[in-house]
C-alpha cells in the first residue's frame, strides 16, 4: 500500500479516534487521535514527495542541490 493511501487511512481513523474521545470525555483518546491525524498527513507528504521525485528526477535533484548550496552557504 502507498504512503499517500496508509497515510490518508491512519488520518481518518486518527479523526474516528479524537471524536470517540470527545464523546467519551477521554483526554487520552483524543490526544492519541491528534497524534495519528498528524502522522497521517505527514505520511501523505511524504507520499506526495516521493510521487514527484519518481515523476521529475531532474528537478528533484536540481531543487536538492540548490537547498544544499544554500543550506552550505548559511553554516559557513
């Protein structure tokens, strides 16, 4: 399964969790829930990311070195 998919399944139950929690009065329920929305999305963009580089290489690597120039130019 893709990230862009596990990510998109692991927000939605995040959001299922937190309400549950909310209904319940359970603080910790709801915390969880955040937590898992927030992974969720992260792993969608990650997904995003990776989908671009295998669709432009040559960019990807363009925008990576330029961020590494700069990145360099910054701690120098």
């Amino acid at each position: 399964m893709s990230d862009r998919l596990q990510g998109t399944a692991r927000d939605l139950g995040g959001r299922v969790q937190e309400t549950v929690g909310n209904l319940a009065g359970d603080t910790k329920t709801q915390a969880e829930g955040m937590y898992n929305q927030a992974a969720g999305q992260a792993q969608q963009a990650m997904g995003q990311f990776g989908d671009m580089v295998k669709s432009q290489p040559v960019a990807s690597i363009a925008v990576a070195l330029g961020l590494g120039y700069i990145l360099g130019r910054l701690t120098a």
